[in-house]
C-alpha cells in the first residue's frame, strides 16, 4: 500500500475521472446543438403575436433560457472539476518525488565538494540561525538536511543512483482511490467503509431503479398518465361527435391535480353564465342540465369551462389564479389531445381498422383550440378561417361576404391590391392592419399530396396483399417558409404544425393507415426518408446507379418541401373501395386536404405471401394447416350426421 499522501491525492483524481468521462462528451454534443440551431425567425411577427409576448425576446427571456436547471447544474460540475483540478495540482506538489540534487540546486553527478558548497550556500538563506521563519526551519530540516545526508554518505547516494531512493530498491506500490479516514480501519471506519461501499455498489442503483420504474408506471412515454390512457380509451366511441370530444379530453388525470379553490366558485359561476352556450346542454331540460353539469368532478368542471372561456377569449376578463390555472391546462392540451387521437384511431374493429369521426373531431378541437375559435363558429366552414387573421369579427366577415368573397380561399387567392381595398372599403382597416393580415395569410400553409397504393413485385392488389402506401405532401407559403409556428396569438405558448394523414373510408368511419408528419426539422426528415427510399429500392432489385439517382431526387424534394410517408396495410376482401387521404393540420383551420384514392382489390389467385414470384413457405404451410383443419371439421360433422340418420332409422 502506498503512503497516506499518496492516498489522499488518489480519491481526488479517481472522482475527477469519474466526473470527466460523461461530462466533456455531454457539453460538446450540447455546445455542437446550440451552435447548429437555426436563427432564422418562423413566426408572422404581426401586431397580435407581437403583443402577446411569447415571441418577445427581452433580455431576462434570454437568460432564462440559458439558466435553465440542466445548463445550471452543467456550469456547477465544471466549476467542481476546476476545483479538483487546483486540489490535486496543489497536492502533487506537495508530495514531489524525493530528488537531492534538484533540492540543493545542482546537476546530477556533481563531485562532493559542490555538494557542501551547496549546502553551505542554502545553509546561509534557511537555516534557523540566520532565518527565523518557521516555513524556512521545515524546508531546510526535512528537505535540505536530508538531500545533503542522501549524497554525502557513500551508500546511500550509491543506492540513489542506481534505484532513484537512498533507501535502496524499493517494492511496488498500489494506492485505494478513497478518503484518507476510510483507511483508517482501527475502531469504526471499518464500519464506515462497509456502509459506503453498500451504499455506493447497492442502494444508489437500486434507488435509482426504484424511482425510475415508479414514474415509468404512471406515465407513458409522451409524458401522460396511464389512468388519463384508460379512461380516454374506455370513453372513446366510433360515433363520438365533434362537440363532445372536449366532454372526453378534460377526463385526464392531470386535470384532476388543478387546485380547486373555494375562491374560484363566484368567477366560475359568472363564467358559465358566459360559456353556456358552447356547453353541450339540453335546452329542454337547462334546469336539470345545470344540476348535473356541477355535479360532475370540480376539477373536470372547472377544466371545461377554462378551455370553453379560451375558445370565446374570454380569458382577460377571469381572476389572476383562474389565469394561470387556464395556462397550466393549455400547456397539457396538446400532448393530451395527441394520445387521445391515438387511442380513436388504435385497430378496433376485426380488419385492424381505427375510427374516422372521432379522429376528425379531435384534430378540429386541436384547430379550434390553437386558434382560440369556438366550435360553434368552426361548423361555417367557409368563415370560420376568416376569425384567425388578425383584426377580423363576425361583423367584419359579414361585410367582406357582401362583397362577393364567399369563401376564405376566394379572399386567398386575390392579389395584394385587391385584399387592401377591400378591408379598407368594407372593413375600415387602417394600413397596419392591413399589414398584419397580409403577414399572416403569408404564413398560411396550402398542401398539396401524390398517393399511390400498390404491392411491389406484383401487378394489382388482390385480397390478403401487404398494400404499401407512398404519399408525397408538399406544402408551400407565400413566404417560401417550409417549417413555420403557426399564428396563435391567444394560445399562451410555442405550438409547432403537426399534420395527421388519415387514409380512411368514410362508410364504413374506419381509419386504414395514419402517420404524423412534421415539416419542422429538415434534417430529420432527409435521414428518414434516405433510409426509406433505399431499403425500398434494395427491395426492388435495382442497380446502385438507379438507387443512388433515386435517392437523390427524394432528398431534393424533401429540401423542397416535400415529406414522404410510407405505410403499410393489409387488404380487405374483394371489391371496390372508395377511399379518402385526409391530411389534416392541427394549428390551421381551412388548409386541409382530403383527396380520394380509389383502391381496386381482386379476388386471391395467388398464394398468399408472393414477393417477386417466389412464395413464401410459411405461407404454404399456413394454407396445408388450414386445409386439414376444414377436412378434419367436415369429418367430425359426417360422423355426428350419421349417427343421428341411424336413429332415425331405429325409429
């Protein structure tokens, strides 16, 4: 074992390594993310968003951005290594190795008369007679004293010499990496040592393991309850409406966490009376109705009639604790409303097809809610659009329709000139708010998509094929902006576009194929689709030199705007199928897609499981077994079927 000196500096260096290892990889990816991140500005900067202070960069924002917990705690171990790099510098040198003739100034191999006058010069600056510094009595007694008796007496500066020690050859060494007091196993510190190892090797993983399978058990992987993901699925049906999707959402067991306050009964009571009609009651009935409105959980009421009084704007007029509880509950919505859409379109039914109408309902309340639109208002379909633009009331959209504009496309599609003189004409608007209305219909997205559905290596598709699903959606804004955060202003944080592609048939309200899709991140979506369009083209056997051509031309149109969604299903019995490829966006109200595809399916002539002509063997034995399983059946039934003709017979 090494000396206490030497131990001591071991545990420093061995947490040091230890911090070192993940610390320094970590804040490189870290400072490489920051400085590859865009700054160019993706949101319409009109008066409306401007002045509703999410995207104002003011000098605290910018420092609580950078001062976020995880970049505070990244700061904090960096000065903890400096400080252990000090500490273990300081004590290396402290215990510098034992070297005589640096100590007393000379080259090594010096003749022993240097050595004395060496020592007598030294002797004249530290010794106790001529020095009564205490720090020059030490240095001289157990520094100079000692190399000066190391090189004067002939065996020692021989064992010197030869084994760097005056002592002679000296045995190998190890040192622990732990404090000094834990070594010290006389009394208790060997108790002390026993429980740190425990603690260390045992409990602290096994803490870790506890508390993460703890939090595992009660969320999901996007961050919701497991109880919020039963009840949305037990509360899901295929005929659930529009309106009352918003009854299913406010479910969540996050909601049920709001503080109800004793303080918010007469603000609550007042917003009711606000929101009712938006409220899904029998008017008949409004006595009844309003008794079992309120008898509902407090929080699940207090939830709806926050989010019913953010779809009227009615939030300014509520209490400052009412306000906040208002954004804690849009904070959840949007990751709410996600695995609700999951749990509508999950396979139900026997063809592993999900539900149209309560997809479509919550992509809609998803619309209605980012935009702060009523659903009332969302059911005009060719005026709704018009309340998202700044500026624009019902008054204002009943004055721009006398004017021939029967649709928010027709109002889209007019030059500059021709919108400006027709809100300052029939509308009133100054030319600042003619500025912010052209921002923002320059930031409305229109899309565009190529759907083709097909079997590779096979000509049509017949019952039972692997159907694989090739859409390309382009979207384009009068900004040449691909990735964009919608215009929100009454939606109190950032929201990124997402679209849904829904491939469904309307008759039978099933949802065949779904996928989101982002236009945020371009880099994600080139990697993607490389891989995607590679793995397709190995599958079709083609030549590297087509592969790569092909490759190429998909990243580009990705580079321009264009998102690939591949998807595989399987096909249903034989017939005809009108189908619908919804593309739906989750921020904008009126720039949704919903071409048909006609999708033909014959009647099996192949076996099943045929790629490229060559059958698939388990699918061979698949059939042998079905077709036993029939003969056996039949067998079964032709004994039975017997032996009741032969009692007849005895009758």
């Amino acid at each position: 074992m090494a000396d206490s000196e030497e131990n001591k500096a071991l545990f420093p260096i061995f947490i040091l390594s230890m911090i070192a290892l993940p610390l320094v990889p970590y804040t490189i990816l870290k400072l490489f993310r920051a400085a590859s991140k865009k700054s160019k500005i993706i949101h319409c900067q009109c008066a409306h968003c401007m002045r509703s202070g999410k995207y104002r960069k003011s000098v605290w924002k910018k420092i609580a951005n950078v001062s976020t917990f995880g970049n505070f705690t990244l700061m904090l171990l960096w000065v903890f290594m400096g400080i252990l790099v000090y500490y273990i510098k300081t004590i290396s040198r402290e215990n510098q190795v034992f070297e005589p003739f640096n100590i007393l100034g000379l080259e090594p191999g010096a003749s022993d008369s240097d050595v004395k006058k060496a020592y007598r010069r030294l002797s004249v600056q530290y010794h106790p007679d001529k020095n009564p510094d205490p720090a020059a009595h030490k240095y001289f007694v157990e520094y100079i004293s000692k190399a000066y008796q190391a090189l004067t007496d002939p065996i020692s500066r021989e064992n010197f010499e030869k084994y760097g020690h005056p002592d002679g050859r000296q045995g190998f060494q190890m040192g622990i990496a732990l404090p000094q007091f834990l070594l010290d196993i006389d009394g208790s510190s060997s108790g002390i040592l026993l429980m740190c190892i425990v603690g260390v090797c045992i409990l602290l993983p096994l803490l870790a393991a506890v508390v993460y399978l703890s939090r595992s058990s009660k969320y999901s992987g996007n961050f919701v309850k497991n109880d919020t993901l039963g009840a949305y699925f037990h509360s899901m049906k295929p005929s659930l409406a529009p309106s009352k999707v918003i009854e299913v959402l406010v479910r969540a067991a996050e909601f049920l966490e709001i503080p109800v306050r004793r303080s918010d009964d007469e603000p609550l009571q007042k917003l009711f009376m606000t929101v009712r009609s938006e409220l899904n009651l029998d008017l008949k009935n409004i006595k009844k109705e309003h008794a079992k409105f309120w008898k509902q959980h407090p929080a699940i009421v207090k939830t709806e009639l926050l989010i019913q009084a953010h779809l009227m704007r009615e939030t300014t007029s509520v209490t400052l604790d009412l306000e906040c509880d208002c954004k804690r509950v849009l904070e959840l919505v949007p990751r709410l409303l996600e695995e609700l859409l999951k749990m509508a379109i999950i396979p139900r039914s026997s063809n592993g097809h999900g539900w149209l109408r309560p997809a479509i309902g919550i992509i809609e309340l998803s619309q209605c809610i980012v935009q702060a639109i009523p659903l009332s208002a969302k059911k005009a379909e060719e005026t709704a659009p018009f309340l998202q633009l700044p500026h624009f009331s019902e008054e204002t959209i009943k004055k721009i329709t006398r004017k021939k504009v029967r649709s928010f496309q027709d109002f889209k599609q007019m030059s500059i000139e021709e919108r400006s003189q027709l809100l300052s004409e029939a509308a009133d608007f100054t030319s600042l708010m003619i500025a912010d209305v052209e921002k923002v219909i320059e930031m409305i997205p229109s899309l565009s998509i190529e759907v083709t559905c097909g079997t590779q290596g096979e000509e049509g598709i017949q019952e039972g094929d692997l159907v694989t699903l090739e859409a390309w959606i382009t979207l384009k804004r009068p900004n040449g902006l691909i990735g964009a955060l919608p215009h929100a202003p009454y939606y109190p944080f950032h929201k990124e576009e997402n679209f849904w592609l829904l491939l469904a048939d309307q008759t039978s309200n099933s949802v065949w194929f779904s996928q989101i899709v982002s236009f945020m991140d371009e880099s994600a979506a080139v990697n993607v689709t490389f891989t995607a369009v590679e793995e397709r083209m190995e599958v079709m056997g083609l030549s590297p030199r087509e592969r790569s051509l092909a490759i190429k031309n998909a990243v580009e149109r990705v580079k321009n705007g264009s998102r690939l969604v591949l998807g595989k299903f399987l096909a249903p019995a034989e017939g005809i199928y009108n189908l619908t490829c919804y593309v739906l966006c989750d921020s904008w109200i009126g720039c949704d897609e919903k071409p048909s595809v006609k999708l033909k399916i014959g009647k099996r002539t192949r076996a099943r499981g045929a790629v490229n002509g060559q059958v698939d063997d388990a699918a061979d034995e698949n059939v042998e077994e079905e077709e036993e399983e029939e003969v056996e059946e039949e067998e079964v039934e032709s004994e039975y079927s017997d032996d009741e003709e032969d009692g007849e017979n005895q009758m």
